[in-house]
C-alpha cells in the first residue's frame, strides 16, 4: 500500500519554501550579521582598525559563512516544522473523520 500521509508531504513542501523564503529574505542579512561578528572578534584579538591582513579576512570570512548557515538552518527547520505540523493536523482529522464513517457504517 501507498503510503499517502500528508504529514511527510506538507513538511517536505515546508523544506521547500524555507529554502525560497532563505534565498530571498535570510541570504544577505545572515551574510551581513557574520561579518559584522567577524569584524568584532578581528577587532578584539588585532585592535581596532582592523588591518587588511590574511588572518583577520580569515576570520571575518569564516563567520560570514557562519552566519549563513545558521539562517539558513533557522529558515529551513522553522519552514520544515510547521509542514510538519499542519501534515500532523490534516492527518489526524482524517483519521478521524475515517473512524467515524467506518463506525457509522456498522
């Protein structure tokens, strides 16, 4: 048998749209925030101005890429569990409105 759940549907639809909702909305600011704390934490270990040296752009670039992953990671889940959620919801209530009909049917 089929396996027709709404629950693995709606969440993999969730996954989908995080990823649209990341690209448009949590790409630059994610990107904008990391290096905002790479230029602190460069900031902290070299002084302030931050040379324009390898090790300090290391940094900077490091925690950008951090900073996206972890937008990217907040979009996606978020997006990915309420799927998931309103899959569980619309399987329940099936489920349900399946029992009543089969008792009603006896």
């Amino acid at each position: 048998m089929k396996d027709t759940t709404y629950t693995k549907k709606l969440a993999y639809m969730g996954a989908g749209c995080g990823v649209v909702l990341f690209a448009v909305f949590g790409l630059l600011p994610g990107s904008f925030l990391g290096g905002v704390m790479g230029l602190n934490i460069a900031g902290m270990i070299f002084g302030i101005p931050v040379s324009a040296g390898l090790i300090p752009r290391m940094i900077v670039a490091a925690s950008m890429v951090i900073g996206v992953m972890v937008s990217g990671t907040m979009f996606i889940m978020a997006s990915t569990t309420l799927g998931w959620l309103i899959g569980t919801v619309v399987d329940a209530t099936k489920a349900e409105k399946k029992e009543l009909a089969t008792i009603a049917h006896k």
